[in-house]
C-alpha cells in the first residue's frame, strides 16, 4: 500500500503564492510518477504537473510559467505563484506506479480576494 499524506493548500489573494506538499510512504520502490491534479466545482478532475524520478516535467497549459514541481525522494511539491481565482480547486497528490494510481485526500486551495 501507498499512503500520500499532503500539506499547504490554504486561502490566497490573487497574484499570490502557495506551495503545496506531499510525502509518499510505503510500499514504493522502482519508478514511479509523481504529480498533481486539480478538480474545481462542478468540473472534472485535470492534470497540473508530473515529474519522473528522474526529474523529467510535464505541465498542463494553465500551469506553464506559474507553477513549478519538484521532487525530493518521496516528497514532491508544487510552487504556484500567480494564482488566479480560476485556480481555486482541491489538489490532489497523485502517485503512479505500475499502472496504479494512488491519490491523496486532497487539499483546498481557493484565490479570492
């Protein structure tokens, strides 16, 4: 089993700053991605970023510019600056491992002045 335990969402103004956290343990060994998804009201969830072990990136549009992942072992964070209202949603941790994926509980994020 694979626990995602994530930190750092919270309430921001616009054109503000967060960063997001999120720490894997347990059954984790070989390759696997780390990422971040978001799902706002009403809409479905959507890719922010991944990361590879090796540090490779992919970034959805919206995120390109503003957002940055990293990676530090089983840790992954997400620094996301420029935040615009339409950034607000839950972020999800997400972990993929041998064609399994393993999400965290999920953290608010709302921009709003």
């Amino acid at each position: 089993q694979v626990q995602l335990m994530e930190s750092g969402g919270g309430l921001v103004q616009p054109g503000g700053s967060l960063r997001l956290s999120c720490a894997a343990s347990g059954s984790i060994s070989d390759f696997y991605i780390m990422g971040w998804y978001r799902q706002a009201p009403g809409k479905h969830r959507e890719l922010v970023s991944t990361i590879t072990g090796g540090g490779i990136t992919n970034y959805a549009e919206f995120a390109e510019g503003r957002f940055t992942i990293s990676r530090d072992g089983n840790t992954v964070h997400v620094q996301m600056n420029n935040l615009r209202p339409e950034d607000t949603a839950v972020y999800y941790c997400n972990l993929w491992k041998s064609g399994i994926d393993y999400w965290g509980k999920g953290t608010l994020v709302t921009v709003s002045s």
